[in-house]
C-alpha cells in the first residue's frame, strides 16, 4: 500500500482529487468564501438596524449603488439577509466548513491513516456539498428573492408563497441546497466514523485518540443521527408546498383564500427541525472545542488537564444535545410539563460545559504558554465560552425564557456560545495547522492583529445585544422604531453597528494573510510548533498516502508536554516508552 | 468610472501590503533565522494585553450595566412576573459573579503563566480529587436553579383560573384583533371557514355563546383581577409578546393556545413612574413576514369602574354583524 504516486493531473488533483488534504481544503476554500458572502450580508443589514430610515444615503456608498439601483433594502429583502446570512452561516461555514475542513485534515493524518476509508465518498461528499453551494447563491438571484422566513423555515410562513416573498421559488431552491447539503454532510459523516474506528494505525488505541479525533468523531456521529430528521421534515415541507399534503398546516386563510389544508401542525415541524436543530449546535460547537484542546495543549506546553473528563464530557454533551430540542420550542403552547422536562435536562448541560472550562483553566495553570495565533484564538474561544455559555443558563430555564424568548438576548447568547467560539476555534485550527497544509508559514504579526481586533470587536458585538434583549427587543425587525417604548436603544444600535464593520475590516486582515502566505509565506519546517500528534511526523511535501514509508506505530498518548525525566518539552506520538517510564 | 478607480484603488492597496510585510519578513529574516516562531518578546506582549483586557472588558461590561440599566424593561406589571424577576435576579446574580470570577482568571493566567525560555510547564495530567469538585459544586447550585425555576414556570403558566375575564387574541399578517367573551364568560365557537365580511374572526354566530362576543382592536383590563388569553392565528405562525407582564405565547394556526395572568398596575400608574408615553403593547415576536416589525396592539390597565363603562360602551358581536 505504500506506493500511492500514481501519476496527478490538474484535475485529479485539485478538482475530482480523492485526497483527504486537498478535500479538506476544498471545504476550507469554499466555507471561508461563504463565511465573506456572510458577513457581507451582516454589514448590511447592520447598517441598516443603526440608522433607520437613512440607510440608503448609506447604501449609496457601495459601488455602483447596486443596493439602492435594486429598490434599497426593503423589509422584505432584510429578512431576506437575514435568513440566509443564518443559513450560510450555521450550515455552510460552521458545519460544513468547520467540520468538512478539519475532519478530512485531521482525522487521517491524527490517527495514522493513509486516506480516509473511502477516498471516492469523500470527494462525493465535496462535490455535494459544492453543488448545494451554487443552488443556494443562486438562490439569491431569483426574481422573488431567496428564502426570507428565517434560518428555521417554520411554516406556514416557508410553505406559502403568498406569505412572504421568499417562499416562492427561492425557498424551493433553499429546500434543494439544504437537501444536497444533507447528502455531503451524510457521506461525508459516515466516511469519518469508518475510517476512525477502523483505520487507526498499529498502537493508536481509543484512549490514546487525541481530543480533536474524539470530537471529530463524536460530531460525525451526531450528524448523521440528526441530519437525516432535517431531510425528512423538508421533504414533508416540501410535500405541503408542491403536493397539497397537510403535513405543517391546518385552517389558513392567505390573501382572503381558505385554503383547504386540514389536519397539520407546524409545532410538528418545529419537532423535527428541532432534533436537528439542538444537535446542530454542537456539531459546530465540538470540532471548535476538539481543536481548542489540542492547541491549549500544544502551546501550554502541557498535558490536557483531565484527559478522561474531557472525553466524557464531550460524550455527555453530545448524549444531552438529543434531549433538549424543546428549550427552543417553550413558548409554542407545548405542555408545560413537557417544558419542564427540558429545562431539567437543557440546564444539565451546564455540568459537562462547566467541567470542560474548568479543565481548561487546570491546563493553563502552571503552564509556559507561547502566543501564536492559534493560541489567541483558543482562549478567545474558551473566554466566548464562559460568557456565551453562561447566558444559558437563563434561556434554558423555561420560566426566564418567558421573556427573553426570541429577543435581541437569544442572538446575543447564540451568536456568542456558538458563533464566537466556533468561528474562534477555526481560526485557531487554520492558524496551527496552516503549515501542515501548505508548507508554509502564517504571518505572525497579521496574524496578532486579526486576533485583538476580532476579539475587541466581536464583543462589541455582541455583549449589548443581551440589553436590548432584556429591553424586550424582539429580534428579525427590520426597524425598531415603530414602538416608542424601544426609542432609546439606537445608541445601542450604533454601537453594534460600528463594531460590527471595524470587525469585517480585520477579517480582510486574515484573507491577505491566508492568500499572501500560501505564494508568498516563510517556508514552514516538519513540526514548528515541537508538536506530538502524528501529523507532524509527515514529510512538508503534500504526497498521496501521508507517509512515505511504513505508517508509523503509535507508543503513547498525545499529551506528554514538560514530562519530567524527559530531554525535550515534547515527545511525538511515535517515541517508545523508555524504560521504567510510565504512561502519563 | 468611479467604481474601475475604486478598484484600481483597492489593487493598489493590497499590492503594497503584499510588498510591506514581504520586506517585514526579509528584514526580520537577516536578524532571526526563524520570522514567524513566537518570541519571549510576543509572549510578553501578548500576555500584558491579557491581562489589560481584564480591566478593559470587565469595565466596559460594568459600563453597560450602568449606562443602559434605565433602557430594560421596568418590573412587571403582573403577579407572575414578579415571581419571574426574582427569578431572574438571582440566576442572573450567579452568572454576573461566575462570569467576574471566570473571565479575569482566564487571562490572568495567560499572563502569568506567559511561556519564557528555560522555563519548564508543570506536568499535571489530571487531579480527582480536584475534577470531583467541579463537577459536584455545579451539579448543587443547578439543582437548586432548577427546582426554583420549574416552581416559576409552573406558577406562570398555570391556565385554571377560576372568575377570569376571557379574551381571545387573533392574529394574522400584520395586525392583532381582540375578541372579549361578554356577560356569559364563554367565547362563541369559531371556524376559519366562516371568516366573513365583517366576520373577521369567523365566529360561529349560530353558538349561543357568540352572540354577547365583542370584537375589539385596543385592549382593555380592570386591574388585580385575573384575565385569561385564548389565542389563534388566521395565516402563520406569530407570537403574543407581552414583555411588560412576562406574557409569551405563540399563536399558532389549526392550534388553541392560552396564558392566564393578573395585571397589578394601571397603564395611570406606569405613566407616573416611567414617563407619559408609555403604553402597555402586544407586539408580535416571531417572524411572519414583511411588516412583522410594525404589527402592535395597545392594552389599557384601568380600575374596574373605568373597565366596566368602557365594555359597556362596546357593541356585541351580534349588533355588530347585524347592523347595515
């Protein structure tokens, strides 16, 4: 099996490639292109949130005042951004650009594989996923606007094309993307569980899995319990939309028409979306924290505090996250006991998250920690964990979540738990692992910038979204400003808005710095960060089959960082015990 | 023109960068083997910026706290609510201190324990003794959070009120209608199919209960007597949001849902302590399409004498429909 060399051409090797890494970068390429489609979205929308009815002299601004050419942004079109800015964000990059990145890098190279179980699948699962891209932005083109009903398409409003705009063609073409996304993220979940629980190599055993394969695999397995429920709940949609079924709707009159549906019930569909849906947030959450741990360890220089914790708590958070779908569903008439069924288990949560954070904290102790940017944005994503994660302790106690309920305080809490430390927790994987991938180095001080400027800004963010949730702003208005009672917020407004665009300026900060180091960077050496995983015992040139040779065999854990007895702060995966030496 | 000189502009830009840290990295290169391996110099730097974020992030999250406190919503208005602040107080006082413990203890470590040269991490794998701590202390104060919580939520949504007055809340795309059940306490039956002309909400006038029914588009209740909300929608999904009485309830189409609650201050009242615009608003709080921004209701808390002359002064429905 060593010989991997057959001959490459431009095709077979960066387009239908069948290698894990440049797969992985395939995801990275397309999420982070999606993740600037995003954010542009936010930009504008924000603009307008900060300056009712004044936006457009604004809008003028962009070139060529395409916005204002187009009739502005009406409230349509701003729910319109809004919908797919969520879409793009939560599916697009953080699941798939997150997961699809750093589960085809990582799980091969971490657990000595030559390529994942089936190289052929996992280019499918690409491919899909890159087709579910052009149909969604195409989405954006049709003349009725793309979907606009929220990232959560809850019916009627997505199923009736007479309720809004969007729920014509564009949320038809919505349905199809996120269907062909389902398909990707199946293929592509399958293919990571085979291949971790079958292609470790020789002394790779579970317990010495390093934290990111174990939340790689741990996510692998959530998603393809949940997605499929999300495929099924659309196609039911769909069937209401196309068909005249009655899945999602009963007694609607729309434009002065009955329509004859009977029988539905869209709280149905907001079950079904829901199991999804809760799932979901960890499937973005634990990559981030899988790669967190790695790069806290990496960079304290220090054993993971409480190996065996960690992984039982990531298992104990992903068992939780099928049992608490209905903590978004508290104010839909749903039984109260029922809810506080879900509160009970929601706020059990907070004991495996509290557990994770206080590990963290137990490995930065005592540590020698060097700052590179990976590591910036790990304790970036540790510190958006404790604040994001805290706030959830009020919305997952339903009697709280009474008022804050679908309110600016839900988007602040979200966008910080898992937004900010799922987006942080790419950045630090792109940043520690940008070497592996490209044989070259990130920019150190660019990258120094990114970092402050990101985390100044993003908390200025999203901080005083909590005060005009508690204010009792309800989130998706267009405006605030039909409402006297909310007439003192637009400082706070403002304040949001000018953090939000200083926060896009330094994303481009990183784009120059991503584009600029793989033609232009300082060339990287075989481990630079004196790393233990097996990655790093790879050669700097790409080559099909990651190892030249035998694959390695593995001897000891990943974390024997500062082991005293020991010549170096770091001993590599592949080192044999010495003699009398214990292992961790 | 402008727009090809905007993108000149932009190339420009980005060229010069490029050339800037290339030098950046050539000048650095004649000095230091190694441009991008993090320095003693970086780890300091880094870390004093840690540990000025603690001063910075934590004054500017007290900032908010004290800048904005005057733009949250004032104490509820209604029996239950009150309980839902207290609530509220106290989980929000854990997570305050938690989170002023939690945050500076982060970046305090990332400064003191900022990596120098021939310094040496302490080998510490994992501490039971240290892990069964936190696990356990959190285990107790959620358990408390919790049993205090679910005896709020079941206290608030507590429908069997006995001696109510019943209203039913209609939605649809984008605005609010209100029918009151009159002198027989009882809402005359519905169907969406007989929605009508001047029927709005298609009421079955053929029920005996329908016909005392009043349908109105303001809100009126007598202060500290229960009230009981029935609600429905005609076209999608919208939610009832009443944030001054801690009032939350979806209305959901081909489905009854209901909130009971007991207002305990006149709108009067309000408008002394909060300024003469306020207005006790049902606002609409799940998205439901273009004007989901502007789809609002006024309630009015009024002392029972002014609530009985103003329902006496409404028509019943049966007037309503009847009358040319």
């Amino acid at each position: 099996m060593s010989d991997h060399h057959h001959k490459e051409t431009f095709i077979t090797k960066y387009i239908f490639c069948t290698d894990h890494k440049m797969i992985a970068k395939q995801f990275l390429i397309t999420g982070m292109f999606m993740a600037i489609v995003g954010m542009l979205m936010s930009a504008i929308f924000r603009v307008q949130l900060a300056n009712p009815g004044e936006a457009s002299v604004l809008y003028n601004l962009l070139p060529g005042g395409w916005l204002n050419e187009a009739g502005g942004l009406n409230p349509d079109k701003y729910l319109a951004l809004v919908t797919m800015h969520g879409t793009i964000l939560v599916f697009w990059v953080l699941t798939a650009g997150l997961s699809g990145t750093f589960a085809n890098f990582l799980i091969p190279l971490q657990i000595g594989a030559r390529d994942m179980a089936s190289g052929f699948i996992n280019m499918l699962s690409y491919w899909f996923f890159f087709i579910a891209t052009v149909v969604l932005l195409s989405s954006l083109f049709v003349e009725s606007g793309p979907a606009s009903g929220g990232w959560t398409i809850y019916p009627p409003l997505s199923a009736l094309p007479q309720a809004i705009p969007g729920s014509g063609t564009g949320m038809t073409l919505w349905l199809l993307s996120i269907t062909l996304f389902v398909v990707g993220s199946l293929l592509g979940g399958l293919n990571y569980i085979v291949t971790i629980l079958n292609l470790r190599t020789k002394g790779m055993s579970m317990q010495r899995l390093p934290l990111t394969v174990w939340a790689l695999l741990i996510t692998a397995i959530l998603g393809v319990l949940s997605f499929p429920v999300l495929l099924s709940c659309g196609l039911l949609l769909l069937f209401d939309r196309s068909f005249g079924t009655s899945f999602y709707l009963s007694d609607i009159i729309i434009n002065g028409e009955a329509l004859h549906h009977a029988g539905g019930s869209p709280i149905l569909f907001e079950h079904l979306f829901w199991f999804l849906g809760h799932p979901e947030v960890y499937i973005i959450l634990l990559p981030a924290l899988g790669i967190v741990s790695e790069v806290i360890a990496v960079n304290s220089r220090k054993p993971i505090f409480g190996y065996k914790a960690m992984v039982g708590a990531l298992l104990l958070i992903a068992f939780l996250s099928f049992i608490v779908w209905g903590h978004h569903m508290f104010m839909t008439g749903m039984n109260p006991f029922l809810g506080s069924v879900f509160t009970f288990t929601t706020l059990l949560i907070a004991i495996p998250s509290a557990v994770k954070v206080f590990n963290y904290l137990a490995t930065l102790w005592r540590a020698n920690i060097r700052f590179t940017p990976a590591m910036l944005f790990a304790i970036g994503t540790v510190s958006a964990f404790i604040t994001g994660g805290l706030t959830g302790l009020i919305l997952g106690d339903s009697a709280l979540d009474i008022n804050v309920h679908d309110t600016y305080f839900v988007v602040g809490h979200f966008h910080i738990v898992m937004g900010l430390s799922a987006i942080y927790g790419m950045f630090a994987g792109v940043y520690h692992w940008f070497p592996k991938m490209y044989g070259k180095m990130m920019n150190k001080n660019l990258g120094y910038l990114h970092f402050w400027g990101t985390f100044i800004c993003a908390y200025g963010v999203f901080f005083p979204m909590h005060f005009l949730g508690l204010a009792g702003l309800p989130r998706r208005y267009y405006t605030n400003s039909n409402f006297p009672m909310f007439d003192g917020l637009s400082d706070i407004n403002e304040i949001i808005t000018f953090f939000a665009l200083a926060g896009a300026i330094f994303q481009a900060v990183f784009i120059f710095n991503f584009v600029y180091s793989i033609f232009k960077g300082t060339k990287a050496s075989k481990n630079p960060w004196k790393s233990n995983t097996l990655e790093w015992t790879t050669p700097i040139e790409r080559i099909h089959g990651n190892w030249p040779g035998d694959l390695p065999v593995v001897k000891r854990w990943a974390y024997d960082y500062s082991k005293p007895g020991m010549e170096d702060d770091f001993v590599p995966q592949d080192v044999p015990l010495f003699e009398g030496e214990k292992e961790h | 023109m402008t727009n090809i000189l905007i993108a000149l502009v932009v190339i420009l830009t980005i060229a010069a960068l490029v050339q800037l840290v290339r030098v950046n990295e050539l000048l650095s290169e004649i000095t230091n083997k190694d441009t991008n391996a993090v320095t003693d110099d970086d780890n300091k730097k880094n870390g004093i910026l840690f540990l000025l974020t603690i001063p910075l992030f934590m004054g500017f999250v007290v900032w908010q706290m004290v800048t904005w406190d005057h733009l949250l919503l004032p104490p509820a208005s209604s029996v239950h609510g009150a309980e839902i602040d207290s609530l509220m107080k106290v989980s929000m006082t854990l997570i305050l201190v938690v989170f002023f413990i939690l945050t500076p203890m982060l970046f305090f470590f990332a400064y003191k324990y900022r990596g120098k040269k021939g310094n040496t991490a302490y080998f510490f794998s994992h501490n039971n003794k240290l892990e069964v701590i936190w696990t356990v202390v959190p285990t107790i104060i959620l358990t408390v959070l919790i049993v205090y919580g679910l005896k709020t939520w079941d206290r608030a949504m507590n429908t069997n009120v006995s001696d109510a007055t019943v209203i039913e809340i209609y939605s649809k795309q984008f605005d609010w209608t209100a029918r009151y059940s009159g002198l027989d306490k009882v809402l005359g039956k519905s169907n969406y199919r007989l929605v009508k002309g001047k029927n709005v909400l298609g009421v079955d006038m053929l029920d005996k209960n329908a016909s005392d029914d009043m349908v109105v588009k303001e809100v009126h209740l007598p202060v500290n007597k229960p009230v009981l909300l029935m609600f429905r929608s005609r076209d999608v999904i919208h939610s009832a949001f009443l944030p001054h009485f801690r009032v939350q309830m979806n209305c959901v189409p081909g489905l009854s849902t209901q909130f009971a609650f007991t207002p305990t201050k006149t709108t009067a009242q309000m408008k002394e302590s909060e300024g003469d615009d306020f207005e006790y608003v049902l606002l609409c709080n799940k998205i439901c399409g273009s004007a989901h921004f502007n789809m609002q209701m006024k309630f009015i808390i009024e002392s029972e004498e002014d609530y009985n002359k103003w329902i006496s002064s409404q028509k019943t429905l049966q007037n309503t429909l009847t009358l040319k």
